[in-house]
C-alpha cells in the first residue's frame, strides 16, 4: 500500500494504522512510489509489522524492493537498481506485472531477463483491472517457481484489505520468505473508479508545489 509520501496519495500515515486495526490487518509493506521515508515512520509508530518498502522506477518500470533501510532513487538502470535492493539485504519483488493498463509495469521482456534474481512475485494485485494479467502472472511464478504475493495497492483507507496474503508470523527476511511459501492469497478487484482518487491526489501535490 502506500501513503501521503507517494504524489498520488494522500492516505496519511496515522489514517493507515486507524483502517488496518479496523480491518484487521497486522503486518504490511509499505511501498511509495521514490522513497522509503514514509515506512521507515510508519514503521517506528505502528502497532504491528510494517515491512519497508519502495516502488523504484526504473527506464523500464518498476521494481519493488522490500526490507529496506533507505530510499533509493529512482531513473537507474534495472541492474542497479537490484544491486541498490540486494546491498541493503532487501528482496526484490515484481509489483503488477503483465498489467496491461498500468504504464509502469516492468516491461515484459526485462522480466523475463531478470527472473532468476526475483525473490517475490505478485500474482494478484486489487488495482488491476483484467483478469488474464493475474493468469499470465501465475504461469510465469510456476514456471519458474518464484515466491507468489498479492497487494492491495491502496492509494485510499477502503482499499486496504482488498488483497492480501494469510501466512505464518515470521522475524526478519529469511523467515518471512518461509513463511510467504506456505501463504494464502485472497481477496478482490477494486472498483477502477478508484483511480481517479490517485489522479485528484497526483493534480493536488502539483499544484501545492
């Protein structure tokens, strides 16, 4: 999910703790788009397990690193940028892939060039729209026996929950990766009339700055 960090969302940092104690939610990977800031708070503040994260854009899409210590920035190359993730002791994970409406989905190619160095694969992300893109994504997680996941993606409190993955409590990143194995994933599409919050949100930071 992400936070009032990320220029299209406004979700502040207090607001998410507030929903996932309501929804139940108790460990999340926080992902803003270009900085690790907002996890690293969220991760001080929180009641429960806050996985730092960051959606790193790169030439060819993005690249989510998990288990982060600082931000890295975004415009390098794919190959830097996994070498900035693997350096932190972070996991790379493949936020969307295959999305065919997303313009930042890692291009399908470059995926294929980098599988043997994903650590995480997401099959199921709430915000997508089409149902073979999830399909498409679960046949390459099989075929090449990656560590499946699923994200909500909220840019906004009602989408937190959308999707998500039961598994095993875990300590650090070697154990959460166990225990990402033996997970479950569930839950559902978000209405795709939720993109325009992300565009209200985008049009606002622009306009304040």
């Amino acid at each position: 999910m992400h936070s009032r960090y990320s220029l299209d969302c406004n979700m502040p940092l207090e607001k998410i703790i507030e929903r996932c104690r309501e929804a139940g939610v108790n460990c999340i990977a926080l992902c803003d788009h270009g900085t690790a800031e907002g996890a690293l708070k969220l991760r001080e503040i929180a009641p429960f397990k806050v996985i730092v994260a960051e959606e790193v854009l790169t030439p060819y899409g993005e690249i989510m690193g998990m288990f982060l210590e600082e931000t890295i920035p975004s415009g390098l190359s794919v190959e830097e940028t996994i070498s900035r993730i693997r350096a932190q002791g972070g996991l790379v994970c493949i936020p969307h892939p295959f999305d065919t409406f997303r313009h930042s989905a890692l291009k399908s190619h470059v995926i294929e060039e980098i599988a043997d160095r994903i650590d995480i694969f997401e099959v199921l992300n709430a915000r997508g729209v089409l149902g073979r893109d999830s399909a498409k994504a679960e046949a390459f997680a099989a075929k090449h026996r990656l560590i499946r996941s699923a994200g909500s993606d909220a840019h906004t409190p009602r989408e937190i929950g959308n999707a998500y993955v039961e598994m095993p409590d875990f300590e650090g990143r070697d154990d959460f990766l166990e225990a990402l194995k033996k997970g479950k994933i569930s839950g559902r599409r978000t209405n795709p009339l939720i993109h325009f919050a992300s565009l209200w949100a985008r049009i606002k930071s622009k306009l304040s700055n």
